[in-house]
C-alpha cells in the first residue's frame, strides 16, 4: 500500500505501479458517516452483482434520467481473473448527482480536481466472497470505508489489504485482479467511486482522441471535448 496525495494519483494511474493507493481525505469524517448512515437507513438497498442480499447499495450519482437511485448500482462490467467480460453494460459518464448525492457535495468538493464517476454506497454483508476479477484496463476506485473490520478484505493479485475506516480514502488498481471477503460480524459499508481517463484532467488532445477510439465511445467526443475545453 503507497501513501500519496491527491494529486499524485494520475502520475500513479499512468505508471500502473501500484495495488493500492492510501491518501488522506481533507474532510469532517464524523459528519460524512452520519450523513451516509441516514441515507442507507432512509432507503432500499438495491442487490448489486449477482451476490443477493450480501451486496447492496444506493447510488449517489446517476445518467438514466428514469432510474437515479439505483444506475450506479445496476452498472456491472465481470471480468474474469482471465478471459472475455462475463456481463457487460457499455459504460456511462455517471455524473449527476442525485438528491442523496447532493447531501454529501462536500465530498464530492473534496475530491477535486478528480472527476470521480458512479458514486455509490455499497454494503458487503459478513459471508460475502466475490470472485477474482477486473474492472478492465482503465478503472480505479476510490474507496472511503465507514463501517469494516480487520476480518473484511480486499485481495488483490493475491495480497490481502484491509481498508482502515480513519478518514482515509483508499484507490484501488482494479486493472489488477481483485475480489473482497467478508469473514468478520459486521457489514462492510463503503463509499465508492469510479475514476477512470476521463477522471484527470491534463491530458494532451492526441491522448484523448485515442483513448476514445480505443474505447469505442465516439458518440461522447463532443461531451468530452468539452470537458477538456477542447474545438473538434
């Protein structure tokens, strides 16, 4: 596990050079469990990823206009420790924030000049054991634990790390192949986001159109140009 700031993150990114990121998270932590222990307690956790009533949680952000609690939630790209992604859903920029995601804007405030995507609130209940996998080639996420144990584990490339819940957020190379266990009494709460390219925002304009042939998403040029204060 490396130590770093903020905004080392994209050097790290660019140099794959890490399972796990620990970066301190300027922020009012008491306050932050608070707030997300009211939400998880105001609404119905939603089943994530084929792992029933062991993993589920709300989404603070959204795209589908028609589903804002639950579209960070319903996303779901298994990949394999080896071979071709078992269930994919091509991916979406999930920006806006829902009302829930309004509640913790300061987080959101926190995190820049990150663009963290597909924030959502995950609960992994004691028993839980994922299979090995990846995200692909270009995801981390970002992890701020509320509620864990030494007995909850994130394995990755077979070395277990456990996620402290002490105001920390913790980046996660899910390039790499990972899985979580659950082996303690107490449910894993964290909260999580995605970053990906699109997440830094210095990169140079050749970078940017290749990585969006690469990941076959012409249709978000203009969207992204944009972002970047970039002309077509």
């Amino acid at each position: 596990m490396i130590q770093c700031r903020l905004k080392d993150i994209q050097k790290h990114y660019v140099e794959n050079d890490f399972d796990v990121l620990k970066v301190p998270l300027n922020i009012d932590f008491e306050k932050l469990k608070r707030d997300a222990f009211e939400i998880i307690q105001a609404v119905d956790l939603k089943e994530k990823d084929t792992h029933g009533e062991k993993y589920k949680g709300i989404g603070l952000q959204y795209e589908d206009e028609s589903n804002p609690l639950y579209d960070a939630i319903d996303q779901f790209t298994f990949i394999p420790g080896e071979g071709e992604p078992r269930v994919y859903r091509k991916s979406k920029f999930i920006t806006k924030k829902n009302e829930y995601g309004e509640k913790l804007d300061y987080l959101f405030e926190a995190l820049q000049p990150l663009n963290a995507f597909r924030g959502r609130i995950l609960n992994a209940a004691p028993g839980i054991k994922m299979h090995p996998h990846t995200d692909g080639k270009y995801v981390l996420n970002i992890h701020i634990p509320l509620q864990s144990d030494p007995d909850c584990i994130m394995n990755v490339n077979g070395t277990p790390y456990y996620f402290e819940p002490d105001g920390s957020l913790y980046v996660l190379n899910a390039r790499r192949v990972h899985h979580i266990t659950n082996d303690s009494q107490k449910d894993r709460i964290h909260i999580i986001f995605t970053l990906n390219f699109f997440s830094f925002r210095q990169w140079p304009k050749e970078t940017i159109d290749s990585i969006i042939e690469e990941m076959k998403i012409p249709e978000q040029r203009e969207r992204i140009y944009k972002y970047y204060g970039l002309t077509p």
